[in-house]
C-alpha cells in the first residue's frame, strides 16, 4: 500500500510538472491569418501576434531548395534551426524577386511576453513555397536570413 501512494503520488508530481511547461493560452489568444504572404504552405504558423509581442532571431541549421518535377516548376525551401523557447512562434516573409533575381525569405519568430515559458532551445522545421507566378524567365538564386542556399532556373528550360 506504502508503494502505490508512493507511486500514486510521483505520478501527480509528474503530471503537474508537464502541465506546467505548456503555453498557458486558450482558443480566443489567437486568430487565424496569413502572415505578411498570400500563399501560405500548410506548415505555415497562421496564429497572429498579439499586440506588444516579443520578436527573435532563429537560428538557421539547414535550408534546401526542392524544385518539383512539374511544368511551371515549383520551389519550396526547407529550413530547420532552432528558436529560443518552444512558445515561439516562426514568422517567415518571403520577398518577391529583386532586380539581381534574388529571392529573399526572412525567418524570425515571436512570442507572447504574457506567457510564462520554459527557457530551452526548440527545434523548428518549415517548408516554404516559393510565390512564382508573374516571374520572367531566369536564373535566380535563394537567399535565408542573408546566407544563399541554393539557385534554381525558371521555368525549368
């Protein structure tokens, strides 16, 4: 009997630890959206940022431009890092192709400075599509948070 409470006990401790790390939020904290980009891939985080949020840099590990066997090509990039706390949300803003056909994609996030979070690194993976529709014919390359990574010719000829 002494070992059930014993274990019946932990068990609370254990769940009411867990409960603690999660975002403190309920259905009304967000609104759907699409950030800053008319066509959104569906990892894309739509919750809007609440007035007076929190931005932060991520750290870009990876991104690798994936060009689809189709015609029109299409092209995604994909980007893993990390962010500073899991309650972080990625906000990515995809410029349109500038005059040396540079494709620019920004990657930040943010965060509800009301919400208590734990204070650990977070694993972040995202897929973006490249908007291409009304772009010439060319050679382009693709640029994340300042680094190139990765060219690609459009349409594909």
């Amino acid at each position: 009997m002494k070992r059930f409470l014993t274990m019946l006990i932990f068990a609370a401790f254990a769940t009411s630890l867990l409960a603690a790390c999660g975002p403190a939020s309920s259905p009304d904290d967000s609104v759907e959206h699409n950030v800053d980009e008319p066509q959104q891939p569906a990892e894309q985080d739509d919750t809007m940022p609440p007035v007076g949020a929190v931005y932060s840099n991520v750290t870009v590990g990876n991104a690798d431009v994936l060009i689809m066997e189709s015609y029109p090509i299409q092209v995604a990039v994909n980007v893993s890092g990390t962010k500073a706390t899991p309650c972080e949300h990625i906000r990515v803003r995809v410029a349109p192709p500038d005059e040396n056909n540079q494709i620019h994609i920004n990657l930040d996030s943010w965060a509800n400075p009301d919400l208590d979070c734990i204070q650990v690194l977070a694993e972040f993976e995202q897929r973006i599509s490249l908007p291409l529709e009304d772009v010439a014919d060319g050679d382009y390359t693709v640029w994340v948070n300042g680094e190139q990574v990765g060219a690609f010719t459009y349409p594909g000829g």
